[in-house]
C-alpha cells in the first residue's frame, strides 16, 4: 500500500512524472515490484491458497514482455549520416517476425510500464482487509485534493509557470503540477471516481447524528473542489467525462436517500428538495468560479467548428488519425516496436505546419491507435488481456458493491477517452488507472469472501 502510494504522490507532483529524471526515479523505486510479488506468493503457498487465480492475470504481461523483448532483436530502423546529421531509415529486409526501430526506447518503456503494472497488480496479492485499501484510496484523494487546492491557488494568482512562475512550462495549458490540462483532467476523474466511491461505501451516516455531522459532508466538499479544477483547467473533453460521472453519481444519490427515508418510515420529499438544491447550488457556484475559462473555451471550440465547416472536414486529428493508421497496417501483426511512434510516424505524416515545414508529433493523440501502431494486433490483445483477465474473474462474483463499480466506472471513462486522447502518455494518469482498477478488483473479492465466509 505505501509503495503504491508514493508512485501516485510522486508521479502526480512531478510533473505528472512525464519529465526524463521523474520517469527514471518512477522505474527505479518501482523497480521493488518484483520482491513485493515474490513475497504476496511465498505468503500464498505458506497459506495454503491456489496461485492459479491470482497469476492468471500475470500470463498476458508475460507475453506481452516476451514480445517486446524478441523485438529489440530485429531493428526495423538503421541510422546513417547526411551532412553532419544523424537520420534513420526504414530496413527493407524485415522478416514477418516482431522488430523494433528503437530498441533502447523499447526497453525503457517497458521499464516503466511493468513496474507501473506489476505495483497495482500487488494490490491483488498483498492486500487482505477493506480498511486498507480504503486507507489507500483516502490517501489517494487526499493527495488529488492538495493538488487541486495548489493548482486553483496558482490559477488565480495568474502565474504563467509551473509551482508559481519557479519552473516554465513547454506547455502554456497546464494547471497544478500537470504540463497538460487534458492529463490534469485524466487524473482527476480517476480521482473523482476514488472519492464518489468512499462517499458511497459509507452507510447512511450510521452512528452519528444526521449527514451534517458524518463523513460523508467532508467528502461532497472534497468532491466538489476536485470537479472544479477539471473546467477551471480548461480541458473541454474531461469535462464532459466529469458530468457524466458526477450525473449517475447524483442519480445514486437520490435513490440512495430515497431508500434510507423509506426505511426510517419517513417522507422522501424534504431530502430529496435539499439534495437537488444543494446539486443547483454547487453547480452555479462550480460556473462562477470557472466561468471566464469556461467562456474561452467554448469561443475556441466555435471558432475550430467554423473552421471544420468551411474545410468540410474534421481537421488535423483525423489527417493525424489516418496517417497513423497507415502506419500501423503496415506492420499489422507486431507493429513498429513499444517507444517508436515519435520516430517512425515522420516517414507517415502527410501534415506540415504554415510554413510548410512537416509537423512532428511524439503522441498519435490516440492511445489505443499507437498502441497498435507499435505492437500490433498480437500486443494489443496481450496488453488487453491484462486488463480483461480480472474483469472476467469479476463475472463470476455474485455482486459487485457501489466502491469497486464507481472505480471500475472511472476506469472505463479513461479507456473510452483514450480512443481520442492520450492520457497513458501520462505516467501519473497510467499509475492512478491501474490502482483503481485493481484496488476495485481486490475490494470486490474480498467482499465476496466476506459474504461466502
């Protein structure tokens, strides 16, 4: 739980973790996954459980490793000097077999993801009580709730760089500790998801005398201060990920306050007017604070829909989309190697700048495209059936409680906003989805122990 937490903390605060020093300290103090693996095992077997369940999930990683690795093997890129300068050029002579056109970049993203996804999957392993991943998703929050309250404070204040004008920012949209507002807002719906869970893993305010004097006050406050920054930052698409949430979460609410009247043998009218008052007042007030952003933002999005209008087209993205599509058919099977996209899609990119001179683009601006722009359909498969292998267990549960489906819930809005975005291009956001996810997977199996026991 500690070393989860500190990857979240550290990742989030420097700078997402995207800066060179931040990934490299992110690998080595991550680099304690394995011996946290080995030992969740050794207490496995000395407890008497199967390790088939629990490694089932570790059977597509494995592949997915393997894959890269024979990768490095068969460079699909050779260098060579023009006038002074170093270029690279694409090998005619590739075999059907996985190649990589950058085999050290390769590595160190495999690096980085494995000890990403190898911390979270321990939290399957090592974690035995609900208190404590409930300690971890708390501190999570916490975390996101300083951060929130830091990036407002520097919002208003005007500064034009990170940490209060002390670091420049290459990216003029970033907010808190976050380079990119579309990163910030990622992380914040992950986090919104964490804090609507414990918000509705507690019971009706039970032991304490009315909602006013609970937990849960603290927690629609907290949930209020992180949704804010998500249109304050300016990021347009994480917001709408960030009312659909909020919305089912306000549809929850008022079934949950409906039902807990119902079984005090009291009217549902009063709390439920009070519930959908409080809704309207939290949002006119969430506009007021960000309205200025708010209004600049839907100005850009007319001004780029007049544009799209008179192009009779959609604009750059699905030039961008198509050039990277070509790309990846081109090696549909193993793709161009983990780490090349940046390098390989110049020989792809169709777009070129004012100037005329050609764009260059280190993202596809869609995470599931260069995911297959890079490993191909076989690494892409590998790489979901890390993800699929739990949801596949979770089937088999009898039912799944509000903590882990809000977190699950989360998880999903990051994966659909992944198709047009690239918030896994974030270390910070890729540690904060894997923790929820898995930590969901965890509570829900040991709520079915606890109900089977």
């Amino acid at each position: 739980m500690v070393h989860v937490i500190l990857l979240v903390v550290f990742s989030s605060w420097a700078f997402g973790g995207g800066a060179g020093w931040a990934k490299t300290a992110i690998c080595i103090s991550g680099s304690l996954a394995p011996l946290i693996t080995i030992a969740a095992l050794k207490d496995f077997r000395l407890g008497g459980h199967p390790l088939v369940k629990p490694l089932l999930p570790l059977l597509p990683l494995v592949g997915f490793n393997l894959l890269v690795l024979i990768s490095t093997f068969q460079p699909s890129l050779r260098t060579t000097v023009i006038e002074g300068g170093q270029v690279y050029l694409r090998c005619n002579n590739l075999s059907f077999w996985p190649s990589s056109a950058r085999p050290v970049l390769a590595l160190q993203a495999l690096w980085l993801f494995d000890v990403i996804a190898l911390s979270s999957y321990n939290l399957l392993l090592a974690i035995r009580h609900r208190s404590t991943l409930r300690g971890l998703l708390f501190a999570l929050a916490a975390n996101a709730l300083a951060l929130s309250v830091f990036g407002s404070l520097q919002k208003f204040a005007g500064a034009n760089g990170l940490f209060f004008n002390q670091v420049p920012s290459p990216n003029p949209s970033f907010f808190a500790s976050f380079i990119y507002h579309n990163h910030w807002g990622a992380f914040v719906v992950l986090m919104l998801a964490v804090s609507l869970g414990l918000l509705f893993s507690l019971r009706p305010w039970s032991g304490y005398r009315d909602f006013w004097h609970s937990p849960a006050l603290a927690s629609v406050m907290a949930i209020f201060f992180l949704a804010v920054t998500i249109p304050l930052s300016g990021s347009r698409s994480c917001s709408i990920l960030a009312v659909l949430l909020l919305t089912a979460a306000f549809i929850h609410g008022l079934r949950r306050v409906a039902l807990h009247q119902r079984e005090l043998g009291k009217s549902r009218r009063g709390p439920l007017t009070a519930l959908v008052l409080t809704i309207v007042l939290a949002a006119t007030i969430l506009f007021t604070l960000t309205r200025q952003t708010i209004e600049t933002r839907v100005a850009d999005t007319q001004q780029q829909l007049a544009v799209m209008r008179s192009e009779g087209s959609i604009g750059g993205r699905a030039q961008l989309y198509g050039d990277t599509w070509h790309m990846a058919c081109d090696r549909p099977w193993f793709g161009w190697g983990l780490g090349s996209y940046g390098t390989v899609f110049s020989f792809y990119n169709t777009q070129h700048a004012v100037d005329n001179l050609p764009q260059y683009y280190e993202d596809a601006h869609s995470d599931w495209l260069q995911l297959f722009a890079e490993t191909g359909a076989i690494g892409t498969i590998l790489l979901l059936g890390f993800l699929l292998v739990p949801v596949f267990q979770l089937r088999q549960l009898r039912q799944i409680t509000a903590l882990p489906r809000y977190l699950l819930g989360g998880c999903g809005l990051i994966l659909l906003y992944a198709g047009i975005e690239f918030p896994f291009g974030n270390p910070a956001v890729t540690i904060a989805f894997w923790t929820c996810f898995f930590a969901a997977v965890r509570w829900a199996q040991i709520d079915q122990r606890e109900h089977t026991g």
